[in-house]
C-alpha cells in the first residue's frame, strides 16, 4: 500500500496493514485534509487511490461532528445507485445540497439523514460532496467522500502445461493471463 496528501505523490509501498497511523501534512492548517491511499500488487500494478477527508482542527471542541458515509463505508461499489449516511454537524442547518464534482450544485433540499445517490458512469474513483446551509443562509463547509465504482468484472484466462491435451503428473503448470 501507498499513501499521498495530493494523490500525485506516493509514499513507498509498504506491506498491506488494514490499520496503519497517519501523520497528516505539515503546515498545521486548520480545515479539511484529504488522505489518499492505494494498493499495489507484486508486480508493482497500482489500484485507483482511494480517499478519505477529515477535518483537522485545533481541538475536540473545534472539530465538526458531521460524518458521511457512502455504501456503508465499503471501498468499492458495482452499482452507481448507492445510499449516502449523513450526520448533520449543527442542528440549525436545515438545508443541504449534493455535488458529484464539488463545482456543481443539487437545489438546496431539507436537510436528511440518509439519501440515494446516483454516482457518474464510467468506473474509478468518485467523489462525493454535500454542504449544509442554516435558515438565514449561513453555508456550512463542505464535506466529502468517495468510493470506487467498479462495474466491469474482472476477465482472465488459464492454460495448463502450454495447452497440452493431457499429462502423466500431478504436478502441472498453470499460467494465469489477466485480461481487461
């Protein structure tokens, strides 16, 4: 696994850990910090990052309490439809509204715990923002996370022993050939 604050530079690859510390980046800059990670395989083949961001504040008492979920936290989806857990940092905002690229706006909505989204096509890495606004107007920041859609299944060929017709061992070559 690897690990990036912008999702252009890597750390090295390191043995998977489903649990690792993180130092978040250094200026101490209070807001929202995103951590990317990606798994590599043997053969050095990178997946697409995934990412995750929290709010870095100076402390308890200044940190948001809003938590979004997509998919029940899962990493991955093969459905672009997934359900969308919303904790609502602050009770005086009652309305909120859903972007898919953080530029581009649903129509403010009442305010919901849970909400079907319907991701973009095409698979990879999809991102999704949710900001809140209170009754005067007041918008709060706004949040995110992301899951990747996967909708295509994985392809492969075996052949064993080069393709002979039989053997007289037990003992057999397989060769594996992935395909896209």
């Amino acid at each position: 696994m690897q690990f990036s604050d912008n999702g252009t530079t890597w750390t090295a690859p390191e043995p998977f850990a489903p649990i690792r510390p993180y130092n978040l980046p250094s200026p101490n800059v209070y807001g929202a910090r995103k951590v990317f990670a990606r798994f590599v395989d043997s053969a050095g083949k990178a997946s697409a990052p995934v990412t995750d961001t929290i709010t870095y504040a100076a402390s308890a008492a200044a940190s948001s309490s809003m938590y979004m979920e997509l998919k029940n936290g899962d990493a991955y989806t093969t459905t672009t439809t997934v359900p969308l857990i919303i904790a609502n940092p602050d009770a005086s905002n009652t309305f909120m509204r859903i972007s898919m690229n953080g530029t581009t706006w649903t129509l403010w909505e009442t305010a919901k715990a849970s909400k079907s989204v319907v991701l973009p096509a095409g698979d990879g890495v999809k991102t999704v923002y949710v900001q809140f606004k209170t009754a005067g107007g007041a918008l709060s920041a706004v949040y995110s996370d992301s899951i990747i859609l996967d909708t295509i299944a994985p392809k492969g060929t075996i052949q064993i022993n080069g393709g002979a017709y039989s053997t007289n061992t037990r003992t057999v070559t397989a060769t594996l050939t992935p395909r896209t």
